[in-house]
C-alpha cells in the first residue's frame, strides 16, 4: 500500500515538474507545477509529516502559485507565445555540463549511502502541537527573524512594485 | 521504509529546476523553476527529518516555506517593475550589466 502511494504520488511530482519545466506558456508551467506541489504534500503525508503536508497545500500550492498565477495573468505576456523560442542555447549547453555529472554524483551518493531504514514513527511525530513546541522552543529566535524577514519583503515588494524606474 | 526513493526524487525535482532556469528565458518560468528548487530541498528536510525521528528538519522546512514566501512576494514585484519599463520577459535581453 504504501509503495504504490508512493510511486503514484512520486510519478506526479515528478511528471509535473518534468511538464512545468517543458510546456511553453508560464500559465500551463505554473499549472503543471501546482499538480507536482499537491503531489509533494501527498509524500509528505506518507513521511508521517501532516502539519508539513498541509502547509505545503496551503501555503504553496494554495497562496503562492495562486500569486504568481495571478502575476501570469495580469501581465498576459505573449513573448513566450508559439513560434518564438524561450531556450536558452548557452544555458542549454551550461545545464548538460553541471546538471548531468552532479545528477549522476548525487543520485550514486545516495543509493551507495549506508542510510538507515526510516524507523515507525511516534504517534504525535509531525503533528501540530509537536511542531508547535519545536518551533517555540529550540527554534524560537530563527522564527522571530523569520517575521522581520517577511516584513521586510512585504515593504519591498510594495515598493518596487510602486517605483517607476528610470 | 526506505529513505532513498524520497531522496532521489527530492534529486530529481532539484536538478529538474535547475536545468529549468538554465535553459529557459522567460522570467516568470525562471520563477517557477527556483520554486521547484525549493521543493526539492523541502522533500529532502522532511525525509531526513523523519528518517532521524527529529522535528528540526520540519522546522527548517517551514523556514523554507516562509522564506520561499518572501522571495516569491519581491521577485514577482521585481518581474512585474522589469515588464513596465521593458514590455518584455526575456531574461537574455536583460543584459544591462554586461558592460
């Protein structure tokens, strides 16, 4: 059961980031790239990682690709319409020389790992109250950074957003 | 369970959005691709957090989160003032700093 879960998700996540990086309007991409996200929470739920999975529905697939859908949408930019190239040749070649060996490095790294098996997990492994503490206690002063770092970006999206720039 | 499934797709998606914002030049689907890097590395926290029964790796997961958030917020603003003064999207005309 929990092997056929995990290829019927893996396969979406991948498929759809394999599509995402593929089809050639930003609408369609981003669309494929919700699909690979919900895909991504459903592996997290099999990690025994609910609040994590549900956040990723939320937050991700929910708030940030609806804003960059959003963005898509109101710029409607036809640059990328059919007949007109988005590949990049140099970048091309660029992705064949690093991405490949790295791929190959990691992917051997990780099989050739002496990695131990996931053991079961406790009954409140994930949960919200369990992160909740985690995230109040031994994280507390990386989470407090973390809403200034928000603000911060909130000001400077507000800003540059504004500006028009000469 | 095996932890080294989750970890080669968390590889894949990784390599998947890099080779995504090397080859394209649409900056919106450059965009998508840094989110996809993102992800990548999400999965890997989450595994590794639950292959070592910690809850640190979900916390910097949900650092991750806050700060794709945050990035998202300013790139998108940063896109959209580049397509006012440009009325284009093509990261291979912005090449200003070349020099």
């Amino acid at each position: 059961m929990h092997d056929a879960l995990f290829w019927f998700c893996a396969s979406i996540a991948v498929g759809g980031a394999l599509l995402a990086m593929l089809r050639r309007e930003p609408l369609k991409c981003a669309l494929s790239l919700i699909a690979s996200f919900v895909a991504l929470a459903g592996l997290y739920f099999l990690l025994k990682s609910p609040f994590p999975a549900v956040l990723q529905i939320l937050l991700y697939a929910g708030a940030i690709m609806v804003l960059i859908v959003f963005v898509i949408m109101f710029l409607n930019d036809e640059s990328g319409a059919p007949g007109k190239g988005d590949i990049s040749r140099g970048g091309l070649v660029l992705a064949v020389l690093i991405l490949v060996p790295l791929g190959w490095i990691l992917i051997r790294a990780i099989w050739n790992a002496d990695l131990p098996m996931m053991p079961a997990a406790p009954e409140d492994f994930g949960t919200v109250p369990a992160m909740g503490e985690k995230l109040f206690t031994t994280w507390l002063y990386p989470f407090e950074v973390l809403s200034l770092l928000l603000l911060a970006a909130m000001a400077g999206a507000v800003l540059l957003a504004k500006k028009r720039l000469d | 369970m095996d932890p080294r499934p989750y970890l080669t797709v968390a590889v894949i998606l990784f390599l998947l959005g890099a080779a995504g914002f090397l080859v394209r030049r649409n900056l919106l689907v450059l965009f998508l691709a840094v989110e996809l890097m993102l992800n990548g590395a999400g999965l890997a926290l989450i595994t590794f957090a639950r292959m070592h029964l910690s809850m640190d790796g979900e916390a910097l997961f949900f650092i991750m989160l806050a700060l794709a958030a945050a990035e998202s917020a300013v790139g998108l603003a940063m896109v959209i003032a580049i397509y006012r003064n440009r009325h284009h999207l093509d990261a291979d005309k912005l090449d200003d700093l070349k020099g």
